[in-house]
C-alpha cells in the first residue's frame, strides 16, 4: 500500500515547480502519538508457543504511546529517534497445560500476565528528493526490543520469560504537500523492516493523512502495523507478535 505512494509522490515533486513556502525548511520535528493497536501473537518459551490472547488473557485494543524525533543537520539529512514503551496486561482461567518461565500451568487455573516491551530505532535518512511542498528519502538503522513477559497464579506463582534483540533495519520515507503553497494537508508515510532468515523478520509501516494547524503544528490520523517475529534459529525462544490499529499525533518542529 505505501510503495505505490511512494513512487507517486517521487515522481509529483521531481515535476513541482518552487513554491513560496518551504514547509520542509526546518531543524528538528517532534511526533507524538497516541497508538489504539490491537495485539496478537505468541511467547516461544523453551517448549511451549503461549499465545496472548488464549493464553495469557491479552486481548482487545491497547492504547500506547508512540514518539518519534526527526533532526536534520542539513537540507537532504535526517537522524531519527524512535521509541515505543509497549505495556500489555491480561486476565484468563486457561484451558490447557503450558510451560512459562520454567514453571508449569495447569488447566482451569486462573492468571494474571504483565508483558512490557520496549522498543527503540536509531537512525540516518538521507532525502533523495526534497522540494518546498515535500519529500521522499531512504532509511537505515537499528531497532532494539527489551521484552519481559511475567504470568502470575495464586496456586503455583510468578515465572518471567525476557528476551533482547537488535535489528538492523532499512526503509523509506515520503511526505507530500499536494496543494501548492499551503501546509493546509499533506499526506505521509513509511516502511521499514528486514528478513533475518531463520531468525524471523520484522517490518513496520505507517500511512498519514496530515492537517496543519499552523506552520509549526500539525494534526495527523494513520494506520499503523507492525508485524514482528524474532527468535532463536532452534525456535526454543523467541517472540510473534502483530500490533495493528489507528494512531492519532500531534507534530511540531522549530519552523
């Protein structure tokens, strides 16, 4: 869905004559959101795939925050900071026997799970295209999850499953102004992601539909998907999780 966008958005402003605002003229840009994503997915623990709904009672949607930095030392050069403090609580009186944290947990027990995962990218970003009414550039970086899953009954305790995995990741990134000399709308998204083999993938993607408030404020709606799946190459360990749902922002930058 962004790919097409991208590509048309590329080919817009390569043919976009100068306009008398320059709403891609500034210094740093800051972005926060609030995220209403619904998760799904599994805990791999040493031998039993946990899920988080029928297993762990985490289900529904859960409401996050999202923040993202943009600062750009020069006119075609971004470094970007990214972070999610991902917080996901459940309640269940399970259905079947599994393994978590070394402990076992029998049918028709009842738990309590506290998952928290942190996410952070760190990155460059280099605007192959950059005119007043946008942009289109390309990304490489690092993400990083810190993950640590708790399950807690009153019959046979507390056990933790945490894990750590850095990524390397490549991407890219448009935003386009489609009416000339005003920052009235705009439209913007990204994907970034990579394949590690038999060690999972992850890819992340966004599309925004922007509504400036003033040239220094904007108000953005998107969709947002992530789809995550990092584990050992024996599959012993490991994480499969798939958070999708809208994201409202604000946005600000210093011009």
């Amino acid at each position: 869905m962004v790919a097409p966008l991208l590509f048309a958005s590329m080919m817009m402003l390569q043919g976009a004559a100068q306009a008398p605002d320059d709403f891609e003229q500034f210094r740093i840009e800051i972005t926060g959101s609030y995220w209403r994503l619904n998760p799904t997915g599994n805990v791999q623990t040493r031998s039993t795939e946990v899920d988080l709904r029928s297993d762990l009672g985490i289900r529904g949607q859960k409401g996050h925050g999202l923040f993202k930095v943009a600062v750009k030392p020069a006119r075609k050069h971004r470094i970007l900071f990214e972070t999610v403090p991902y917080r996901l609580k459940g309640h269940n009186t399970i259905t079947r026997t599994f393994e978590f944290g070394g402990r076992t947990y029998t049918g028709q027990d009842t738990i309590d799970s506290d998952a928290r995962i942190n996410y952070l990218f760190g990155g460059y970003q280099y605007d192959f295209v950059s005119r007043p009414q946008g942009h289109v550039g390309v990304q490489v970086g690092a993400g990083y999850f810190d993950a640590t899953a708790t399950v807690t009954s009153q019959r046979f305790g507390s056990s933790t499953e945490d894990g750590k995995a850095p990524m390397p990741l490549i991407g890219a990134e448009f935003r386009s102004f489609p009416i000339r000399g005003k920052n009235a709308f705009n439209l913007n998204g990204h994907v970034k992601g990579m394949t590690f083999g038999s060690y999972g993938h992850y890819i992340q993607s966004d599309l925004n539909a922007g509504f400036g408030i003033r040239r220094h404020l904007t108000l953005q709606a998107s969709a947002s998907v992530v789809d995550a799946d990092v584990h050992r190459k024996d599959r012993t360990r490991g994480f499969k999780l798939q958070f999708i749902g809208p994201t409202v922002s604000v946005q600000v930058r210093d011009r």
